[in-house]
C-alpha cells in the first residue's frame, strides 16, 4: 500500500508583531469575506489573538466631515454594543427599532455608524449545528485519543454517510452587470428557478485499503430512514462488505435510525460493531467532503436534471464512480490534520467544519 501522500497540516504561528497589511488581510476576510477566526488563522499564520487584537483596532481613524459631530458619544456607543450582545433576541433586533428601546433619540443612520466606529456589522446569520459542553468535551478527548494514529489504523476503517442530492446547481452562481437595478434581471444575469425539486438519498462508504466501498439509493418505497428500514437495507449490505474485507471497523454517525438500541443489537447478531464517534462531528468524517464533489460533478455534467428521478439516479451513480482513489486517500490522509484542528479550537468550529457546511470550492488543508 503506497502511504506517500503528504497531510496538509497548518505551520506553528509566529509571535511577531502583524504588519499593517496583514491587519489588513484580517479584515478583508473577516469583515468581506465572512471568514472565521480559525480560517483566518490558518491562511495568515497568525496566532489566535494576533488575529484577535487585528479585529479589535481599526487601521486608521475613520475621518469625521468637518463640523459633523457623532450622534452617540463614547458611554452610549457602549452601552448599545452592550445591549445589542446581551442576548441572542437583541443581536437579532432590527437597528431601527433599536432607538426607541435604548431612549436615543436617532435615527438608523446613527445607531449604523456608532457600531461600524466599534467594529459591529450586520450579517447573514450562519447555521451550524450547536454543540453544547458534553459533545465538545468528548470531541476533544476523541481528538487527542487518534492525534497520532498511524496510517493503517486510519486506513482500517469503514467510512460511512448519507447526503440528499439534488439536480442542477447547488452553489451560488456570481455574474458580472451594471450597479443599480438596470441590469437586476437581465437574461444573462438571473438563474432558472424549478418549482418543482426532485432528489435522492445516498449512502456511501470508504476505506483507505480499499478505496471506494458500495453505495445505497435510499427507494422512496422504503420511506424515511428509522432504526428498522436501516437495519433491514443498510446493515446486511454493510455485513456482508465486512465479511468480504477483514480487517476492517465500521463508522457511522449517530443518527436516530443509526445508534437507535434495535439497530446496535442487529449489527451484533450480524456479528460486528461500529466504533466510537463523538456526536455532532461531521469535520472529522473524511467522507462528508466527497458529497460536494459528487454535486460538483453533476452541475458541471448534467445541470439540467429537475424531472426525472432515473436520470438523476445514474447521474449520481456515475459522479460515485468518478471519484479517484487518490482523492480517497488525501481525505483519509487529512484526519491527522482534522484531529489537530479540532484540538487548536478546543473542540469548536473548524476550518473542515465549515467545509461540511459549506462545500463547493473548498478542499482539505488549510486555504
């Protein structure tokens, strides 16, 4: 088994005083490009709180008009950063109704300008799954535990994950037009937009020793996926692959119909286990990264699937079967990588958390 492919790891960050155009980058990808602290990090290498201190001092003074004097002085700009973070309702409250609930006498421009002087934004909310203190606790020893496991232990396992493919594009589309709204909806500069959306539920496997393992179209005959139709459709076929490649141990996330009692007791009577994984960590599955591939393929070979299921479905069989095994391998090759980046984050959100969440675009290793 060649074992020469290299794992993309972050250098150790320097603890130099950043320059004004590295503060610069911070912001730019922060503040622009809605990037997170630990991506920043990575890509920069930058320390935590190089990061940090960048984000917390403007580069240079923003410059007053002359004889414009700011609406909210330095104690009321406070307080509003103080009670726009206080909660989750407040960060959610819109800025023109902020005003009459702090007794400011303002208007939306103000309260717009007294945040940007300290720093605070609006943005899209992210969505993640949460992780409360139990799950990070257990990422973190599950982290630490595989840190330094060798290629063939990591190689020994088989990989497993489910994701809903749909047709056509499943990433944003940019065009270039005019500013303002003569060229909005334009022919050229608006996407097709299907009422009716069709798709199909795919379970796959891998292994490093093996590479591409079986894949599974989940029937719309065999309803949703519980503890009993995975355990009639899903554990055979998984039995019977482990059966035909010894050596190898099962991963599964855990799901209701995955970790449900029933189905642990059917694994056991088809004589076989599934090993120990840290809930909510869909970074540390190298598999979760080939579904994006998968849909990549699609929108690049056959975008215009939104009728029939049977296309999509050899679609989906064919993008399965155009993963390399050298793509297989970089993932499997990553998870030294995943388990440090899940320690430098204390078991929080990480670079390959949000390639999960994320996706099309984005590779393993650091940016």
């Amino acid at each position: 088994m060649d074992v020469s492919y290299s794992v993309p790891t972050p250098k150790t960050p320097t603890h130099r005083q950043t320059t004004r155009d590295e503060r610069l980058k911070v912001h730019t990808l922060f503040f622009t490009a809605a990037w997170e602290i630990d991506q920043i990090m990575l890509q920069l290498n930058l320390t935590r709180r190089q990061v940090e201190y960048a984000l917390e001092h403007r580069l240079t003074p923003q410059k007053q008009r002359c004889g414009a004097r700011p609406k909210l002085n330095t104690p009321q700009r406070k307080r509003l950063v103080e009670w726009v973070t206080s909660n989750k309702a407040t960060r959610r409250q819109d800025w023109y109704a902020i005003p009459a609930l702090l007794g400011y006498n303002v208007g939306i421009e103000a309260i717009r300008n007294a945040l940007d002087k300290e720093n605070y934004v609006r943005r899209v909310a992210r969505q993640k799954p949460p992780l409360n203190e139990w799950q990070r606790a257990v990422r973190l020893r599950w982290a630490q535990e595989h840190l330094n496991w060798t290629w063939e232990q990591w190689a020994s396992i088989l990989w497993s994950d489910e994701t809903w493919v749909n047709p056509g594009r499943h990433s944003k589309v940019y065009v270039t037009r005019k500013r303002g709204s003569s060229e909005l909806y334009h022919v050229d500069c608006v996407e097709p937009r299907h009422q009716r959306r069709i798709g199909w539920m795919f379970w796959g496997c891998i292994s490093g020793f093996f590479g591409k393992g079986f894949g599974i179209f989940w029937e719309k005959s065999w309803g949703t996926i519980t503890k009993e139709s995975y355990s009639e459709h899903v554990v055979p076929r998984v039995a019977e692959y482990l059966a035909a490649h010894p050596g190898l141990q099962f991963q599964q996330d855990n799901a209701g119909g995955h970790s449900a009692a029933f189905t642990i007791e059917t694994m056991a009577r088809y004589g076989f286990r599934t090993i120990f994984w840290p809930s909510n960590s869909p970074d540390l599955n190298p598999i979760e990264s080939l579904w994006d591939d998968i849909k990549d393929w699609i929108q690049e070979n056959d975008p215009d699937i939104h009728r029939s299921y049977r296309r999509l479905r050899a679609t989906v069989q064919q993008a399965w079967e155009a993963i390399p095994q050298e793509r297989i391998i970089e993932l499997i090759k990553s998870m030294p990588a995943r388990c440090q980046a899940v320690i430098n984050a204390n078991s929080g959100e990480t670079m390959y958390r949000i390639i999960c969440r994320i996706g099309p675009g984005l590779t393993t290793g650091p940016y």
